[in-house]
C-alpha cells in the first residue's frame, strides 16, 4: 500500500469514530496513544492504519512522525490546486471572524474554510484533507498553544494575506508570558505575503501590514449602534465612508470581523457584498442575545480571557438595560498568572450591580468582588437563584454569562432558557 491508495479516504485520528474505509492516524498524546488503538480501528473497517511503529497490521503505513505526516498530506493536497490563502489568528474573535470572511468572500469566489475549532497543527490538516475540494480561496483558522504553532501552520499553508486580530492573555499558562503569546502570534505576519493588523495594537507595525482598527489604519470602525432591531455600522477608508445596516445584535468585536472582511476584500480585489450577512447569526455561545421578560439574557459562554470578559461588559453596560447583573465562572489555562488575572476579573466586575460566581473549578475562589449576591458549586444552586431572584416576571435588566469552557456554564443558561421557553 502506498500513499496515493488513500485518495478520497477519510482521515479520523479516533478510533470510536472509525467508519468502513476510513484511514486511522495513530498520534501520540500526553494520555493516549492512538498506536493502542489501531488494531479496534482496523475491526472497525479501517482501510489503513498511519503509525510511527510495527504494530503487526497488514495495512499500516509507517511514517516517522504522524501528526507532521497529516500535516504534508494536506499540504500536499493544497499545492495542487495552487489556491489564495487567508490565514487569521488572535488570542479573540478567530472563529467568528473566519465565518464572516467566508461568508462574505464566499458570495464572490468559491471559499473553503476549516470547520469548528479545527484550527490546530492537528485538526488544520483534517479539515483539509477531508473536506478540500479544490477551492481557489481558502479562510483559514490558525491557532496557538504554543510559540512556534503559527509558525508551522504558515509554513505548510502559506498565506497570501495573514490576519492578526488580537493579542491577549488566553493561554498564557502554557505560552508563559504575553510576550511569547505575541512573539508567537505575529509569527503569521511574518511568513505571509501580506499582513491584515490591528492598528490600535502599537507593537503592529511592519512595511508589508496594512491597518485596521478603531483609533486609524487603513480601515477604521467609526459607528455602530443599534435600535432594537438592527445594527447600523459605518466604515471609514481612503476612499470615504460606508454604511451597513444588519438584522439584529452585533458586538463591537464582529463589527470588527466585518471590517477586517472589508479590508480582505479590497486587498485581494473582490466586490464586498455584505446581503450574505443579512441572516447571519452569532456562533453559539458567542454573545447570544435572549430576549428575558423585559430584559435580557447574554450567552457568552464558549471561552474567556480577561480581554473577551472586557469586551463582553463594555458591550453590555454601553448597550443594554441596567441592572446588570453577571454569572461567571473561571478562566483556565492561565497557570501561574490564574490569581492576578482573576482578581482583575474582580475589579471588572465591581461595574456590575450583582455578581453570581459559578466554583465549580478552583481558580473561581480568586473571584471576589464586593457586589458577589450567590456563589455555589452546584449547578442546580446557581440555577435556581437565578431563576427565583433575578428572572422575575418583572425582570428589566440584563444578565450576563461567561466563563471558560471547561466550566460549562453554558448548560445553566440553556437550563435557564428553556425553563422560560416552558
């Protein structure tokens, strides 16, 4: 068996998801190895089995490193087809921004982008070797864990434009400061052909970057407000200004994904269409505005930095009715910084009228602000406070819901939904 038998073959690196003629790629992992699992792939009707070792199967390929061989098959598979390459990190804002760029440029030139959070050394690969069909534009999602991530993303797709959105703390427990993270991140401005940055983040300047941002650049965010039924944006270039007016809530942050969609289009010279747009809805868990009674309930749910907390409050307190009112849990992956970022949490949420902190993870202990109502462990505690003392029928207000996703806040705000729904 050679490598060109598994054209057309899907790639899947778990077993349990194994489907007759799909290819196992056996990885490595710091609590499992996938090679413990190839000969259950194989009863499962695996084609053929990638592996680093003999581990007696007819149909294994050994190749010397199975996540970089996942990652030049897919490479491989891009050349081909000799496609424009957007690639777009940050530390916020990735995946929503990558789902309006495809959008939007979509409407013009057929784009593929990664699904989900495929946006790893690992998951990057999978998305296009399984789902890449020839597509001369590709949106791509690059994430980091750690410095050099980029880097090796760049480096096996390389982009004609690469997008920094942001630079921020997420993840700093395993990059180890906000340098690294940064050192990390600007790595996909240096190897693209172009570089889209923010403006507003003085550390971004380099002779191949163009800006945007809310203080000047390029592109420049000027407006947005919204009346109750729709967000009116307005945009600021060398050549004048532009209005959009889009059915429902957006966030300063995705007004932002629209603008650097903007810029993207203009650099790449393709007509910007925003009519795409018109039924766009937030990503779950990203800012999802409920309507409460007379309030509101904002789900927030699907991770958080102390940027995105930030943000999030801002939008709320310029944007929505008082009292506010917040249910957090903690932020993870933030090592030794997990204590001073959570008592800035703390200070943040001081602007709020009432707090209720989720402890089902440790680093929420550090969460103390002075205006703390509830506190509890236990999911169905925090679900009927909530719901006996602040969602009233008389509910006016608007409460806020945010926490990493480890803590799964999430399923008290569906929880809290759906008795409402009822």
């Amino acid at each position: 068996m050679n490598l060109k038998d598994l054209v057309g073959h899907r790639f899947v690196i778990d077993s349990r998801e194994v489907k007759q003629g799909d290819v196992f790629v056996a990885i490595k992992g710091q609590r499992v190895d996938g090679h413990d699992f190839a000969k259950q792939a194989v009863e499962a009707g695996a084609y053929a089995v990638i592996v680093e070792k003999d581990i007696g199967l007819a149909n294994q390929i050994m190749v010397p490193n199975t996540i970089e061989f996942l990652g030049m098959y897919a490479s491989k598979i891009i050349e081909k087809f000799n496609p424009k390459i957007i690639g777009i990190t940050g530390s916020n804002g990735k995946t929503t921004t990558k789902e309006i760029v495809a959008e939007l440029l979509g409407a013009e030139i057929h784009t593929f982008k990664n699904e989900g959070n495929f946006n790893s050394e690992i998951g990057l690969p999978l998305a296009i070797i399984n789902s890449y069909q020839g597509e001369q534009l590709l949106v791509l999602e690059m994430a980091q864990r750690n410095v050099g991530d980029i880097e090796y993303l760049c480096k096996l797709f390389p982009p004609d434009i690469g997008v920094l959105l942001n630079v921020g703390s997420a993840h700093v427990g395993i990059a180890g400061s906000i340098e690294n993270i940064f050192k990390g991140k600007w790595q996909i401005v240096e190897f693209s052909k172009q570089a889209l940055v923010n403006y507003d983040d003085e550390r971004m300047r380099c002779d191949k970057c163009r800006y945007f941002g809310l203080s000047g650049g390029d592109y420049v965010l000027k407006a947005k407000t919204f009346n109750g039924k729709s967000t009116l944006i307005t945009f600021e270039t060398s050549e004048g200004e532009f209005y959009f007016a889009l059915p429902g809530y957006w966030t300063k942050a995705m007004a932002i994904s629209l603008l650097v969609a903007f810029g993207i289009a203009d650099m790449i010279d393709i007509p910007f269409n925003p009519t795409k747009l018109l039924s766009f809805k937030p990503l779950k868990g990203r800012f999802n505005v409920h309507q409460m009674e007379k309030g509101y309930l904002i789900d927030d749910t699907y991770n958080a930095s102390y940027e995105s907390f930030k943000h999030g409050i801002d939008e709320v307190i310029e944007n929505f009715p008082r009292p506010f009112y917040a249910v957090v849990g903690a932020m993870k992956e933030l090592g030794d910084m997990s204590k001073y970022y959570h008592e800035l949490l703390a200070k943040l949420l001081e602007r709020l009228d009432g707090v209720i902190v989720y402890d089902k993870e440790e680093e929420s202990k550090d969460i103390n602000p002075s205006n703390v109502i509830f506190r509890s462990n236990e999911e169905s505690k925090i679900v009927e406070f909530v719901d006996r003392h602040i969602l009233s029928k008389d509910f006016h207000g608007t409460i806020y819901f945010k926490a990493s996703r480890a803590v799964g806040l999430d399923k008290i705000a569906e929880k809290l939904l759906n008795r409402r729904k009822s």
